[in-house]
C-alpha cells in the first residue's frame, strides 16, 4: 500500500493542521485579550476623533464663558515624564536624598506616564483675545497613566499649544516623581477637554 494513500498518514497531517489552527487561534485570542484597552481606545478614537493634522483646537464653551467657585477656568496641558538615566542624577538640581533616592528608584521596574504638567491657558486670555483656540492638532496617542503604581493606558490628543495664551507655572523638576524628569516638549490634552468648534460669544473680561 502507498504511504500518499495511508488513511492513518492523512489523519496525522489532519490533526497537526487542526493543532496549528487552534495554536494561532489562541495566541491570536490571548494577544486582543491582553491589547483589548488599547484596541478599544483606538477604535473610539477613530469613531469620535474630529480633528486633522494642524486643524484649530478649541475650548468648550462651557469652560471659556464660566466661572467657577474659585475663579475663571485653566485649559491644563499634560506631558510625559520618563525614569531618570543612571548618568543624569548628578546634573539634576537635587539634594543629596533626593539623589539617593532617585538612584534607588532606577532599579524599580518603573515606566514612562502622563501627568498634568505646569502650563495651562487661562479662559481670561481666551476672552481677552476672542478665540477660543488653544492651538493646533498634532495626532492621536495612547499614552499610560499611574495611579499609585498602578499603569493604565487612555487617550491624549498632542498639541501645538498657542503660545500667545500659554502660561508656564512654577512647577519644577524638584516637583515631579522622585526618579523622573520631562521625557521631551510635548503637549498634551484629554479629548473631552476639548472641540473642533469655535465660539462665537465671549464673556466680558472685567
């Protein structure tokens, strides 16, 4: 009898390929179910994203016309902060426990995250100069946030901030996480914060 025509042949390549259909199937499963955040969040964004490369970013009006308890609202931007390199603690502006400190945190399995950074833009200029653009659309980022250690991705929106509304604050590389510095110049918003529209009324400044 031919070995090409063997019944017991053809059934071992049989059961072999249904292995390796269902060995694909699960690595494909396993690889959606543990990028299933990220696969969300794209998917949202490309549902609800509105804005192009270098189109006007806007203030909600909400934010620009009100005024809250404490005063008019901050447009705040956020920026990336990245653990410090091994060779960059001496050139850091920082106390000698604070080195140490930070030398101590490099060897923790800490990553790169998102936080609200020291520059905003006041709704008083938006009003003052009757526009509500905060700047120009750059792209669309998935990005991590902490909370207490504990790593979860959203999405930002990068933008070219208007510079003639930008207020830098005084927060201070001694202010960020021990073991961190700024990662680069980047600026960024959380999509909710923000619109495609522009106003057409402004509240009076007094």
């Amino acid at each position: 009898m031919s070995i090409m025509n063997n019944p017991a042949t053809k059934k071992k390549k049989g059961s072999r390929v249904t292995l390796a259909v269902l060995a694909v199937l699960i690595v494909t499963i396993c690889t959606g179910y543990y990028y299933r955040d990220y696969l969300l969040l794209k998917y949202y964004d490309f549902k609800t994203n509105p804005f192009t490369s270098n189109s006007n970013v806007y203030a909600p009006g909400g934010m620009v016309n009100s005024i809250g308890k404490y005063g008019s609202f901050k447009i705040t931007f956020y920026r990336i902060i990245r653990p410090i390199g091994p060779n960059e603690i001496d050139r850091l502006p920082l106390s000698a426990d604070q080195k140490a400190l930070a030398i101590q945190s490099i060897k923790t399995n800490r990553k790169s995250y998102i936080i609200r950074s020291n520059c905003y833009i006041s709704t008083d200029s938006l009003c003052k100069y009757k526009t509500a653009c905060i700047g120009k659309y750059k792209g669309s980022n998935i990005l991590l946030e902490n909370e207490n250690e504990d790593y979860y991705p959203n999405t930002f929106y990068e933008i070219l901030p208007n510079k003639k509304a930008l207020i830098q604050g005084d927060l201070k590389i001694n202010d960020l996480p021990i073991g961190y510095v700024w990662a680069d110049n980047k600026y960024y918003i959380p999509p909710f914060d923000v619109t495609n529209q522009e106003l057409k009324k402004f509240r009076t400044i007094k």
